[in-house]
C-alpha cells in the first residue's frame, strides 16, 4: 500500500504543530475536537504497530501451507491484512480532516470532518474489519498460525505484551495474537463514542452540525453492540467445534458461519424427526443425531407458532417437523431465534448492529427466492429449484433442473408446474431434446402447447394430463425423412375423432374418422392423381364396399387394398356410359385382371353421379368436425373470459421456426404478459358494447376478426388452417367442394356465436341484463349477411379452387363461346341474337344517343356506313359490358362477397331496363325470353371468367333472405346466358366475312 503505515504515522505525529500549541487551540475549537485528534493519532500508531509486528509476520510466514486447512487459514489472515490497512487509511484520512479542522476553525467547519461526514463509510470498515478478524477467530487461525511458527512468537512475546494491558505471562501465543488485533479497536471504538457523546453535548442543541454529531455517535455506539455480539458468537462457535465429531465438523466449520443458538443451553425436543441436539446457524438449522446430521437453509424454513406456547412448526422443502419445550421461555427464545435467523439470511447480510435490529414483522415473508436441490425420492430427486417459493413449496417463476439434462423455466404453485412453462427433454439415443412451450395445470400440460421434438416434428395444439388431447396438428419439417402431417382431434395421445393426414411420401390426404391413432370408421382418401376414395376403414385398414373417383371419372363402387387396387366385387361405370362388373384382381407385375359383364349400350351417367359426385357429405356432420377448435372458445367464455386463460384456452404465436429455436436456447418464449392481456380483454370487450349497431357492428367485426389477438381472430386463424389443411394442395379436389361449402357456413355460425358469447360476457362484467336469445331466422339473417362477407375471404383462395375445378368443363365450353362470340362486330352480334324479334320495340325508329355513363367498346364504330341499322341497334351499343366485371383480374378492383356480386348484376339490368325504357318512351319490365338475348351481349363482352364457378359460388353462399326475390330472378337470369352460351351453336355458327359489303368495319 506504498510506504509503510507505521513510518507513515510516526512521520505525522512528530510534524504536527498542534501538539506544542494545545493552549490556542482549546481557545478555538472544544476540547472534544482535540481528544479525539489525540485519540486517533494514538489509534494510528498502534494500528501501525500491530501492521508491522504481528500482521506482516503472519501473511508472510515460509513455507507457505500445503494442507488445505492451512491454506484457507493463511487466506482468512491475509484478507484481515487487507481490511487493516484499509482501516488505517480511512482512520489517517479522518486525522487529516481534524488537523484541518484545529488550524483552521474559521474556514473549516465541524461538518467536514471525515468521521462526521462519512460517518457510514467509516463504520462499513470497520464492520469489515470486525467480520475478517471474527472469521480468523472461528476457525483458530491465530494460534494455528502461531503452532506453525512457535520459536518467532515465543521471541516476540516481549512485544505483545507491549501492546496489550493486562496480559498474563502465562498465556499462550495464540490467546495473545487474538488479544493484540481485538483489545486496541475495542478500547479506540468505546473512547469513540464517549468523545462524541461530549462533544454533542458541548456544541449545543442549536449548532447546525449536531445532527451528525448525533448521527455518528449513534452508530458507533451501534457499532459496540455489534462488536460485542460479534465476538460473542465468534467465540461460541469456535467452542462449539471442539464438542462435535470429525464428520459433522468438517462439514459444518466454515470461517462465516455462526452460532446464535444451542439446544444445550436452551433444551427443545424435535418431533417427526430424531435429533439429539439442535444448532441454530447464521445461515442454517441443523440437527443432529449421533455422527449423523441434517442441515435446512435457513432461506427455506418457514416458522409456524403453536398454538399451546410451547410448541412451533417448522416447514422447509421436503421435511416438516416441530420444536417443543417443557419451558414456554425456552420456547420463546427458539422461535424468535430462528425467526430473526430466517430474515436475516433472507436480507443477506448480517443484521445491525444485533440479530433481529429492524425486523418489523413478527413473522418471516412467507414468499421467498431461493435455490435447493431435492435429495428424497421422487420426480424431483436430484433436481435442483430456483426461484420463487412459498411456504416450503415452489411458488411463481423458477427454474428446475435435473442432472441428466432436463430443464423447466416457467410458473409453479405449491410445488408443481402450473401456468406457461418451458420444458426441455434430452432424448437418451441422441443428441437432441424435446422442447415443451405449453400450459401447464398441476404439474402437467394442460391447455394450449407448441411443442418441437427431437424427431424434427412439432405439435401445436391442446394437452390435457400431459397428453395430447383435443385439437392440434403434428407436422414434420420438410426436410424430414418421410414428411406428414395431421391436422385434426386427440385423445389421451392419440389420433381419434376428426381428422385430416397428409403423407407427401404417398402423395395421399386422409379425411376422416380415427381411432386409438388409426384411421377407424368412415374417411376420403385424396390422392395426388386425382383420384378420390370413399368408404369405410377398421384398424387402419379399408374394409367392405366403397367408391372411387378417378382422374377421367370414371366411377368404382366396390372393395380395394390398401393402396386403392381394386379387388373383389364390383362395378366400374366409364365417362361415356359404358359399365364393368364382375370379379377384380392384380398379380405381382401382372396388373389389373377382371371376370365380369361389359355393358356397351348404357346411356350416359348422370353428371351428379360421377363427374360432379361430391363425397363426405353426411359422412361427416358438418357441425362436429373442428368442435376441438370451438370448444376450447366455448370454455374460455364460459369462464368469463379471465387474462390468466386466454392463452391457455386460445393459444398463443411464434412466428417462425427461428424463435422456436431461440426460445429452446435461451428458455424463454416471447409472448404478451398477463397484465397487457387483462387490458386488452377489458377493451376489447367494451368495444364490443360500444358498437352495436348493424354498421358500427359490422367493422368492430371486422377489425376484430383481422386481429390474431383478439379471441374471435385467434378462432377465425385456426380454422383457416384446417381449412388449408383440408381443402389446399392434395386436398384440392373438386369432389370435395361441398364438403368445403357447408364448412364455410358452419364457421360463419360458430363465429356469430362466438361474438354473442363475448358480447354476454361484457354485459355481465357492466352489470347489465344479458341479451334474449334470437330465433333460428334471425340468427340466419345475421350469419349470412354480417359474419359471412367477413370471413369469406379468409377462405376464399381454397374454396372458389374447388368450384372451378368443379365446373372445369362447363366453363371451358362456355370460354369457347365467348371466344367465338366476340369476333361479331357489336351490330350483327345483336342481330344473332335476335334481340329486335318480337320485343315491343321492334320496328320503333327512335335513336338515342349513347349513354355517358355507359359507353363500352362499341364506342369506336364510326357512325357513318350504319343506314338503317344504327336506328334499330344505336341503344344497345350503348351498354356497358364492364358493368358486370368482378372477376378476379389482379389489375381490377374485385370482391369475393356474393352480396356485392349480386348488387353489380342488379347494376347491370337495371342499366338494361333503362335503356329498354328510354327505347320505348315509357318504364317497362322486362321478361326473361327478352332479356336473355340482351344479357347474352352484356356477359360476352364483359368476358367474365370462370362465369359457371362464380356464379354456382354465389348461389350457395346467397342469403336466404333473398331465395325467390329480385336477386334470386336475376341470377337464373344469368345461369340460362352461361347455359347458351356453352350450346354448340352458339361456337360453331358461321360468322360473317371481314370483307362483307354491308357491314362497316
């Protein structure tokens, strides 16, 4: 520490002027300044001394100690060492502001002096200095190290003896070091604080540096009784060493730790466990019986008083037990010991200045952070908690790990997993782990999960009693091995109910029944060929007749393997009528053989039999299908929609298989907490109350179904996976849209009673009436033109896919008849399509100009070459064929909502109408057989695409409201154009010559 204290101090005293001078001083300053300027000088000295002869020959004694015993006692002595040195700079800094203060009382004042106004710097080195020196008490350091070096402090008794009073000639070396390093800082700390004492005193009560003289003598008053006590407990612990067993000994002696109490002093008997002596530590309880003992962190005892007095119950992690006294004072002092013992242990640091100063509660907090590893048998055996506790049992955020690699971060209650966790699981063939991010409810899952295996697999979906159970969907990356997937129901593990499975090695689609995870009961197999298979399956097998579809629809109806070969009986109906039945078989690289009857002279089959079968339906009640993704909702409703549950009972996000990843690194999982979930809850439900009005209603819907946050978004997302699930890739299959159509329907229903399940809930949190159920006609109403427009387009991509695939061919004969319709020029167009043959207004010669707000591609045919005929046709080469466009060209404003696509049609005939009226002078309704021919016109320069599909869509997604009404007109309107349009005359009729005279181009 640079020049040597002892030298230093000697240079001080002999240069200070005040030691000739103490007349003038006393005229200056008070005598109390001045003894205590005397009373540090002497102080440093001794420290100096003490430094030099007994320190510096301890820390450096040769040979250095090769037992470890040795070692740790010449660490406890260097480390005093260190905390002398630093108590003498500190004491000769607090001299140096004295020797300020006593020259120069005008300008400096009381309040500058060190030891006032760093008043708990100085005590904090000197409490140092106190633990580093009781440390060396406990452990004998000083008379182990004077053993070590016997015939140096038998030489150097002299010397001691010189710094010490009262020392017997006889004592030992040991007993003298121990006095030599205590006696002078007891003695320097009581002169402390008698000097302070006076000198608040002399300066009187109004002197504005009182209060830190005041404060300063508090403390180091504070600090005797610390001092005392520590040396106290230093003491009997030391003694307490001799009277234990090697085994608990070794264990037990540790330099920081001391004894506050002993059952040999003040008795108690333990009940529920066997001890014959009980100690009472700084950081532990300990019991001992024989060779034997138990040690319980103090940090994880909890103390219940009993109540006959005598009594007291004690709780740690994995034992309960009692303290008993026949003495009710006895009982007293064992309970308010180790009550006081538990929080300071808790706080960390030792109590000041005695055990138990400033501990407000009687009682020590019954929660509580802190790590243990469990010992007893047991799920828990070997694993090692920390966290939060309660009342000897895991309570709140922690983290349990075992040594074979296990890990689980997240909420506990009383003892047991409960609430989101995150648990790790080393698989023992490789390495690799299975990452749990799921609700947990008792000590297993329970709730809403997404799970990563070690298998490349993930599950994301609902557990209950830790298995999979309820809705979920197991997928495998796609670089595993054999990729799959299942979206569907679980029971207790395994796949049963509902479900749809994908296996992209196979390039096949189950739809259906399972059973104890085997495909049981009545399913749909799609295969990647488009070939579709209905019939019933046991134990994952096909089993009795059923149906299948092939690509060229031709229609089996029959029994099959596995791999759909057709086998046994059955009947085989081809695209043109003909019909194959009798006996199927296949032999090894043989291929198909069959005994049976060709009919040639069938008709033709129904279309709805086999080109536009539709399979599923009935199989699977549309209602039952996703009640895993429902019920979950229904539950959380039923509830009262608390925060605590939503993610458990709706699920929570991770965007990407990267955060999963980092979620297992790290053992953390990035969702929102409880308290923003709370917030959000009670917002979302009163935006519900505010906006009830249709319109108001319709966009609250709207922003909350666009929401993955919001309950109703969260429910809407999961559906559009089952529906991807079903209907998208494999599972696009136009055998399958009306499975896919009722579907749609059913998930518009589930969500408006989804809405009046929130909307009750939030009546009933304002303490209103709730609202009266509806009728099954309102709630249609509702369903269809509210819930329906809103979650259509979520569906949209996969649905509109399988009625086009549905209506292929009908559009494409209907492609072909647009295609030659729109090389007529406008004029003979409606002259092909006879629209002046026997309407009112033939044979009228009004001319009209064209409409502004309607001119279409007519628009470019010169006037002049017309003759008589621009009179005839002028009107309607006015009409507006882009009225009718919705189609989905990207470059176009388009919608998906059969409302909206029916108000465009009402559009387009009510332009038709007007233009008839303003023909005929006068307001006219027109008949279907004339406006047909006119519509005809309309669509074929409109070009709509995909017109069967689209408007096939619209009919079944109609509002009932409106079956037999304008629209319901108007649509038949429309399906009788497509129709003729598809008719072989309208594509190959002979078209007129460019060059033909009487047509102007």
């Amino acid at each position: 520490m640079g020049t040597d204290p002892a030298a230093r101090c000697c240079l001080t005293v002999n240069c200070d002027p005040l030691l000739g001078s103490e007349s003038s001083t006393r005229t200056m300053c008070s005598p109390e300044e001045a003894a205590l300027l005397r009373l540090e000088e002497v102080f440093l000295a001794t420290l100096a001394r003490i430094n030099s002869l007994v320190l510096q020959p301890l820390v450096t004694a040769a040979p250095e100690p090769s037992d470890p015993q040795g070692r740790e006692c010449l660490r406890l002595l260097q480390q005093l060492h260190g905390s002398s040195q630093q108590l003498w700079e500190v004491m000769e800094e607090s001299l140096h502001s004295l020797r300020e203060r006593l020259c120069h009382p005008d300008s400096v004042g009381l309040e500058s002096l060190l030891l006032l106004r760093r008043a708990d710097h100085v005590l904090q080195v000197h409490v140092e200095y106190i633990e580093s020196y009781t440390n060396c008490v406990v452990v004998q350091a000083f008379q182990k190290a004077a053993k070590r070096r016997s015939e140096y402090w038998r030489a150097q008794r002299k010397v001691l003896r010189q710094l010490l009073w009262g020392m017997s000639s006889e004592g030992s070396v040991g007993t003298a070091l121990v006095q030599a390093l205590r006696q002078p800082l007891t003695h320097h700390v009581q002169q402390y604080v008698l000097l302070l004492l006076s000198l608040s005193e002399t300066i009187g009560e109004h002197h504005p540096s009182r209060e830190l003289v005041v404060h300063t003598a508090t403390l180091f008053g504070n600090l005797q009784s610390f001092m005392r006590q520590a040396l106290d407990q230093a003491v009997a612990t030391q003694a307490l060493w001799h009277t234990l067993s090697s085994r608990p000994r070794d264990v037990l002696c540790t330099p920081a730790r001391r004894l506050l109490q002993d059952s040999q002093d003040v008795p108690v008997t333990v009940t529920l466990l066997r001890a014959e002596r009980v100690l009472l530590f700084d950081d532990a309880l300990v019991l001992l019986q024989g060779s034997n003992f138990h040690t319980f962190d103090l940090k994880l005892v909890w103390v219940d008083p009993g109540q006959d007095g005598c009594t007291s119950h004690l709780l740690t992690p994995e034992e309960e037990f009692s303290f008993s006294s026949k003495d009710p004072q006895g009982q007293v002092v064992w309970q308010r010991k180790v009550t006081q013992a538990v929080c300071q242990a808790l706080r960390g640091k030792k109590d000041f200045p005695v055990l138990g100063a400033g501990l407000e509660a009687s009682e020590a907090p019954a929660c509580r952070s802190a790590a243990y590893t469990f010992r007893a048998e047991g799920r828990l055996c070997e694993a090692t908690y920390e966290g939060e506790w309660c009342r000897g049992r895991p309570h709140g955020k922690g983290t349990l790990k075992w040594p074979d690699g296990r890990n689980h971060v997240g909420n506990f209650c009383q003892g047991l997993e409960h609430g989101f966790g995150i648990c790790l699981v080393p698989r023992a063939s490789e390495d690799k782990f299975d990452c749990y991010k799921c609700h947990w409810w008792e000590g297993s899952m329970n709730g809403y999960g997404i799970c990563e295996y070690g298998t490349d697999k993930v599950y994301k979906g609902y557990f209950q009693a830790g298995l999979r159970h309820g809705f979920g969907v197991l997928e495998s990356t796609p670089q595993a091995p054999q990729p799959c997937k299942y979206t569907g129901h679980w029971e207790r593990g395994q796949r049963s109910g509902y479900g749809v499975e994908e296996d992209s090695d196979r390039g096949e689609r189950y739809i259906g029944m399972w059973q104890a995870d085997q495909r049981h009961g009545l399913g749909v197999m799609v295969t990647q060929a488009g070939i579709c298979y209905q019939g019933t399956f046991q134990a994952d097998k096909m089993v009795g007749p059923g149906v299948l579809l092939t690509e060229d629809d031709s229609l089996y109806e029959g029994t099959f393997t596995r791999d759909l070969t057709l086998v046994g009986k059955g009947k085989v109906t081809f695209p043109n009528g003909f019909t194959l039945e009798g006996s199927f078989g296949s032999e090894a690289g043989g291929g198909l053989h069959t005994q049976g009857v060709l009919d040639t002279a069938a008709l033709p089959p129904d279309p709805s039999c086999t080109r536009k079968r539709q399979l599923g339906l009935g199989a699977f009640p549309v209602e039952s299908r996703w009640q895993g993704v429902y019920g979950p909702f229904r539950d959380f409703v039923r509830a009262g929609c608390p925060a605590e549950l939503q993610e458990a009972l709706l699920g929570f996000h991770v965007q990407s298989s990267k955060e999963l990843r980092k979620s297992q690194e790290y053992l953390c999982c990035e969702r929102s907490h409880s308290e923003d979930s709370a917030c959000r809850m009670e917002d979302m439900l009163e935006e519900l109350l505010q906006h009830r009005e249709p319109k108001a209603l319709q966009q609250c819907l709207r922003k909350a179904l666009s929401n993955w946050l919001h309950p109703l978004g969260k429910v809407l997302r999961t559906l559009m996976l089952t529906f991807q699930a079903t209907y998208a890739g494999i599972g696009a299959n136009k055998h399958l849209q009306g499975l896919a159509q009722e579907e749609v329907k059913q998930h518009a229903q589930e969500l408006w009673a989804a809405y009046k399940g929130l909307l009750q809930v939030a009546l009933q949190r304002k303490g209103q009436a709730p609202e009266e159920d509806e009728d099954a006609e309102t709630r249609d109403l509702q369903v269809h033109g509210l819930v329906l427009p809103l979650v259509l387009p979520s569906f949209y991509s996969e649905l509109f896919t399988l009625y086009l695939l549905l209506h292929e061919r009908e559009d494409s004969l209907y492609s072909q008849g647009i295609a030659h319709l729109s090389l007529f020029p406008d004029t003979k167009l409606l002259e092909f399509l006879d629209v002046q043959k026997d309407a009112p207004w033939s044979g009228t010669s009004a001319s009209c100009q064209l409409p502004s707000v309607c001119r279409g591609s007519c628009e470019s045919v010169p006037s002049r070459g017309w003759g008589w005929r621009q009179g005839c046709w002028g009107p309607w080469l006015g009409l507006n064929p882009g009225a009718l466009i919705w189609s989905q060209c990207p470059c176009c404003s388009t919608t998906v909502d059969p409302r909206e696509k029916l108000e465009v049609l009402e559009r387009t005939y009510g332009e038709i109408e007007a233009t008839v009226s303003r023909v005929l002078g006068q307001e006219h309704k027109l008949p279907m057989d004339d406006l047909l021919p006119l519509l005809i016109y309309v669509v074929s320069r409109a070009r709509i695409q995909h017109l069967g599909a689209e408007i096939h869509l619209i009919r079944d997604l109609m509002e009932p409201i409106h079956i037999g009404g304008l629209y319901d007109f108007l649509l038949t309107a429309l399906e009788s154009c497509y129709e003729h349009i598809q008719k072989e005359d309208m594509r190959l009729h002979r078209l007129p010559s460019r060059w033909d005279s009487r047509v102007s181009w």
